[in-house]
C-alpha cells in the first residue's frame, strides 16, 4: 500500500474518551481541533489486558518527551514495544505527570465534581469490561512539562495549533484509549476544553518500514510462563499455604577475589577512588571501579533502562 | 615497594558478568579484567577529583 487509506474518523468532545480497536499495522491519529488541547491515553494488549503501555519502562528508555522516533512500551515482565510514534508535529509530550483526578479537584480546587482524566479514561474503558482500577499510568500527549531545580515536576502552557497530531502506528493488536484531558483550570490545556480529532489508518509500507526493529528476549515473559498465570478474579487477598518462594539466582553468594595491586596501579586507584562514598573500605571502591568501567565501556543504553537495538 | 592486596568481594550474578566480558576476547582471566578496568578508568577519570569528583 503506497497511501494510507482512512478507516475511521471521531471526534471526542470536551470531557470524553473513547476506546479504538487499533489493529496492528493500523496508525492513530490524534489531532487538535482548535488548539491547546492536552490528550491523555492508555493502551492496553486487546487479546489480553493484563499487558498495557508504562510509562516508567518508556521514560528510561526515550526520557521525559517521547516524540517522534521512540516507542511505548508495555509493563515488566512483557516489556514489548506496543506502539510507535510515526509523527509528531510539536514533540511535546509527557510521561511524568499522573492523570488527573476527581480528588485532586476536590482537594486543591474544592469541586464535588469535576471532569478529570482517571474518570474519562475508566468511562471509556468501561465500553471494554475494564474497571476504574485497570485505568494505568497516563501518556500525556501535548502537554508540556519539566522538572524544576527541587526535583518537582511542573506543567505549564502548550502552543499547539489547530492540525498538530501525533500519529501512533500499532506494532501490536491493542484497544487505544484517548480522551481529552479534563483539567480546564490548570494550565495543561490553556485552561480551556477543547475537541480532539482521531482518525484511525492503515499504515503504508513505508510506514511500516521506518519502525526501527526491537530485540525479542526470553526475558519478555507472557502468560506461559508465570508460575501462576490466573488472573486474581476476588479482591481480598488471602496467603496460599503451599507457596514456597523461588526467588531466581537466589541465595547470593559472596566470592572473594583478591587483587593485588603493584604501588602504580595503587596510585591510579588512590586518585579515582570514591572516598566520598565507601571511605576507606577500599574493596567498595575497587568494585565500583570495575562495574562503573563496565558501564562506560560496553553499556549501549542509559543505565537502569534496556538496550533497544536489535542485533 | 610491595603490592597491596584488596580483596574484592563480588557476587555470582558479577561475576557471571566478568566471565562473559572475558569470553569475548576482553582480558584473560578475571584479575586481568579488574587490572584493566583500573587502568582504563583511571585514565578516563585522572581529572575528575579536581574537577568536584561527580562522575
């Protein structure tokens, strides 16, 4: 296919979701109708909801604004690429604040009730069999935020313009939820409501040639391999007597490895060691140097995040 | 001058870690994989501790 053919249009009006089917190969459209308009959204495995998109996993990965070029991943232990971001033409976008909520309005604003974005998401979930406890951590698309010198996470005005989009091609099967963002007295969306604009494609063959590829790891575990792959269907928990824990590569077990270190590579040593942390214990010190070396020298990724290049 | 012995204590996942470093051609053994390490971060960070220590 050399043109993208559109499947379906909608448009969400002020204070709803809605929840698409979005086939893999299918690309989603999120556009602004008149402008300054945040997006929240989940998205969820459609053939099985217990794998949905996470935020923290797609921060280390791609940073606090994925754009254009990067990934949404799903939660440990899946941790599969679930959609692409084919476009973006503002590259503004959040994975650090959480959805809004009825409770932040009635604590900070004194609202009874009052649109907010856990509530859209679990309303238009709702149309799948979902409650409001599978609403999952929010990808904020347009809405522009930072850290601030303390370590708080701020928000503050958008300039989008009537047009912009994001276009998510789907490298899965997933129900994709959107909704425009409730917060109307805030400055995530200019402190106004506005419709949002999704239109559902099929992608081209282009399109579909310019997802970079992902690796495929045992360690991304499904269903078939859990110990116990049931889905919890009661809310009390109660302690299953048979449980033996099995706890992978346990018991730790310590090894020493002396080295010796001739006067020169003492003082090479003395010179770069981390005092400041392990003080004199100089075993500490020499093992941060080697797994430190370790990390410059061979890690492909930012450390605590995976390495997404495809060998 | 005598060598100073510091005895590193490393876990098996670490040492897993080691020992596939060394399979791919890295150093020889294990005590020569800690020798370079040394040498090649030292050189990395000779100016760090002037410069405030953050690395």
């Amino acid at each position: 296919m050399t043109s993208r053919q559109v499947i379906s249009e909608f448009v969400m009006e002020p204070g709803t979701g809605k929840a698409i089917e979005l086939l893999k190969g299918q690309i989603l459209r999120i556009e602004q109708v008149e402008g300054g308009q945040c997006a929240d959204f989940n998205c969820f495995n459609l053939h099985d909801y217990k794998e949905f998109m996470h935020c923290g996993r797609t921060r280390t990965v791609h940073g606090f604004h994925p754009t254009t070029g990067t990934f949404m991943w799903s939660a440990p232990p899946r941790e599969r690429a679930m959609l692409y971001i084919l476009e973006d033409t503002v590259g503004r976008n959040d994975v650090l604040f959480p959805r809004c909520s009825a409770y932040v309005y009635e604590a900070a604003y004194g609202f009874a009730v009052h649109t907010n974005c856990h509530d859209i998401q679990a309303e238009a979930q709702r149309e799948y069999g979902l409650t409001p406890d599978d609403v999952h951590d929010s990808f904020n698309l347009f809405m522009c935020t930072g850290v601030d010198e303390d370590g708080h996470a701020f928000m503050t005005r958008q300039t989008t313009r009537k047009g912009d989009y994001v276009d998510l091609l789907a490298l899965m099967d997933v129900l994709a939820v959107p909704n425009v963002c409730g917060a109307d007295v805030m400055k995530t969306s200019n402190f106004a409501l506005k419709p949002l604009k999704l239109t559902v494609f099929a992608a081209t063959d282009a399109d579909l040639a310019s997802v970079p590829r992902t690796p495929t790891l045992a360690s991304q575990r499904t269903p078939k391999d859990f110990k116990n792959p049931a889905i919890k269907s009661d809310r009390p928990l109660r302690r299953d007597p048979a449980y033996k824990p099995e706890f992978p590569n346990t018991p730790i077990v310590v090894t020493e490895l002396p080295i010796a270190l001739t006067p020169e590579e003492l003082a090479m040593f003395k010179a770069v060691k981390r005092t400041d942390i392990y003080g004199d214990d100089d075993a500490a010190a020499l093992r941060d140097l080697l797994f430190s070396w370790w990390e410059e020298r061979f890690l492909q990724a930012h450390a605590g995040a995976p390495s997404i290049e495809s060998k | 001058m005598t060598d100073t012995i510091v005895k590193l204590r490393l876990n098996q996942q670490q040492l897993e870690l080691m020992d596939r470093t060394i399979a791919q051609g890295v150093a020889a053994d294990r005590i020569a994989l800690v020798r370079l390490a040394l040498r090649e971060y030292a050189a990395a960070h000779k100016g760090d501790a002037a410069k405030g220590g953050a690395r």
